[in-house]
C-alpha cells in the first residue's frame, strides 16, 4: 500500500521573520518589495496570516497590500510590517526543517523551499502515518519555532490537496475510500496544475468544481486541453501513480527578478537590466556549489502584467555566465519585436531563472 504526505510550511518567509524578532510577535507581516509609502512597483511573497486578514497574499502588487494595510490602520487595526526578506536565510531554515523530515522518513521529494513529499507507505497504516506527521510537526515546532500543515493521502495529488485544507498547523488524512469523495465539491483550482489560465477555459465550458469537471470525458478534455486534458481526467478521480521521488532537492531552480522604476521597450536598458540579473543568478549559483545547468528561463511581464516564461533546454550542460547570458538575450530580444510583443507593450519586469541544477 502505498502512503504519501505532503509538508508545506505556513507562511513560510513571514513566519521566519515573526520567529527572529520578538518585536514583531502577533504583528500582521508582509515580506516582499520596498512599499516605498504605496509608490513601490514589486510584489509580495508572502504575508502571515494576520496580514492575509486584511486581504493582503502573495503576487499581489506590494502597493495594494500597502493600501490594504492603511485601510487597516484608518479603521483601527495595527498596520502590516513590511520586510524584504532574505532568501538565502529562507534556505538555510529549509535546509533544517527537511534535515528532520529525513530523520523520520525513508524517501522524500523536496519540491521547493517550504514544500516536500513524504513517502509514508513505511508504516503500512493510514493511523500510523498520522502519528508519524504529528510527531514531524511536533520536531519541526520545537526545534524550529513553525508550523507547517500536512496532508496524507494514498498519493502525491491527494497529499498536497490535502496539506493545502487545513492551513495553519493542519493535518488531514485522507484515505482511499475517501479521497475522491473528498475532493469532488472542490473548486478546480484545489488541483495541482490548474492556474488561471486553465481556470478560465474549463469556467467557460461550465467547470467550477471537481464534480463538474468529471462529467467531462477523457476525449472531451484531450480535445479542450491536449496532453493535460488526459492527466487532468486522472487527477479529477484522485488518482496520481506519479512516486515519491527519493531525493534531497536543495534548490531545484535559482532565479531572480526585477521590477522596473519605469515601465520600459530601452533595449539597451533592458540588456543592461538582464545581463546584472543574469550575474547576480550565476553568483549564487557559484556560491550553492552548483556545477551545471541544463535549462534557462526568461521571465517577461508587460505593463498590463500579462506575464510570459520562455524558456530553452540546451543541448548539453552549462556552466559559464557567458552562456546564461547568450541564451537570456537569445530568448529575451523577441520580445523587442512581433515575435513575442506584437501589441508593442512597455515592459515591467524581466525576470532570469536557470533550472535542472547539478
Ligand atoms: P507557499 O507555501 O505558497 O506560501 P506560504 O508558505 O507563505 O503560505 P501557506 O501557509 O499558504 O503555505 O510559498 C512558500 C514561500 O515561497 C512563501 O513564504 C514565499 C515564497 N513565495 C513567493 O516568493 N512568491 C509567491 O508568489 C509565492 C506563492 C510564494
Ligand atoms: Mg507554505
């Protein structure tokens, strides 16, 4: 039989921060880009549940949780504490949590900084999984000072659906005879994998939750959605065969971007823009200890904040910043042109990401 948990922090950057200052305990918190008194142009990572009261959640522009949190503050609420956050203490924190998630499992698949698979099917019972998550939640609160939910299920899909219900400091349990039950009256966007833009097609053939969702045949959604179509068939019925994967995933990707004072089509500027993100990635690269990267990504947002990713999977390994560069300006100077900007739109934010890291 196979078990599978699903571990993802709560909160993850501002519960770091809540944690190291003191002062700030019970405060509403937002860690993301320089507010700049509601001028700030970036976006916002995270917030603690206390800032999510008053509205404020990651991706939003950090200018609208700034006006959030003074509309907070007019009505008598303390305002958020806005902090920009250090990734790279993020990832030393990460490194512990999942250092005692090894002490306790035999396989697990890190999947980003906060979140990871656990392979369960060890303890060859649904209860004692249970007691086994408890106890990891238990560790990871002492030592570590955060709480994190879990979700068990007889697979990864059913996992992270269910890690994802009872956040904070959740843990569910769902079994095989509950699972598909379980996640039928749940909007699709519950499903790992559809995003808005999936959202939006399937809401307009009449699809807002899982149940609608399975009234469509495998044919109909191949026709609506190609390959996915088919995976999403599956995952609408809970069923996932993808494994726990047993590895240790320090940092799947290194990427950074930047969101510009001014919105801008300066292909020099812009050059000039990509080239120091393209460094500052290739240092932390070097500094991770990273030998290779196989596949580079460009992030574009244009100033209505369409945002596009192209990426390039290269054909051998790379290792110098003259490559990561190359190939950035290879897949960023279409968007100069019809190719990738045919509207002609100024840009907001580029953003550099390299991946399959070695
Ligand atoms: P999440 O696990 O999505 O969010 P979270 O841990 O802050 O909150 P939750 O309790 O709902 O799990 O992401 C983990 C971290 O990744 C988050 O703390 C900050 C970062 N992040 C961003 O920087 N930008 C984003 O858009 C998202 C979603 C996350
Ligand atoms: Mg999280």
């Amino acid at each position: 039989m196979r078990i599978t948990g699903h571990l993802d922090m709560d909160a993850f950057f501002a519960a770091v921060e809540e944690r190291d200052r003191p002062r700030l305990k019970g405060r509403p918190i937002v860690v993301g880009s320089d507010p700049e008194d509601g001028r700030g142009r970036g976006v916002v990572s995270t917030a603690n549940y206390k800032a999510r009261e008053y509205g404020i959640h990651s991706a939003m522009p950090i200018s609208k949780a700034w006006e959030l949190s003074e509309k907070a503050k007019k009505d008598g609420n303390p305002p958020a504490v806005f902090i920009s956050g250090s990734h790279r203490r993020y990832s030393e924190v990460s490194k512990k949590i999942f250092q005692i998630v090894a002490k306790h499992v035999q396989a697990f698949e890190q999947t980003s900084v906060d979140e990871g698979y656990l392979d369960l099917s060890f303890t060859s019972s649904y209860k004692k999984a249970e007691t086994l998550a408890k106890k990891i939640q238990k560790e990871i609160r002492l030592k570590e000072k955060l709480t994190c939910s879990i979700g068990i299920g007889p697979n990864k899909l059913i996992a992270k659906i269910a890690s994802d219900i009872q956040k904070p400091n959740g843990l569910i349990v769902l079994n095989e005879e509950d699972a598909e039950n379980f996640i039928e009256p749940l909007s699709i966007r519950n499903i790992p994998g559809i995003g808005p833009k999936t959202e939006i097609l399937l809401n307009k053939e009449g699809i807002k939750t899982v149940k609608d969702l399975k009234k469509f045949s495998a044919e109909k959604l191949r026709t609506l959605l190609g390959k996915w179509g088919t995976i999403l068939y599956a995952k609408a019925r809970g069923q996932d065969d993808s494994p726990v994967a047993n590895y240790y995933v320090e940092a799947k990707s290194i990427g950074e971007q930047e969101t510009f004072n001014r919105d801008s089509s300066d292909l020099n500027f812009i050059t000039d823009r990509v080239k120091t993100l393209c460094g500052s990635v290739f240092n932390s690269f070097k500094k991770d200890g990273f030998k290779s990267f196989k596949i580079v990504v460009v992030t574009v947002r244009f100033s209505n904040f369409e945002t596009k990713n192209r990426s390039r999977t290269l054909a051998e390994p790379a290792n110098s910043l003259e490559n990561l560069e190359f190939e950035a300006l290879k897949l960023l100077y279409p968007f100069f042109d019809r190719r990738e900007n045919p509207q002609k739109r100024l840009i907001r934010l580029v953003g550099i990401r390299i991946e399959k890291l070695k």
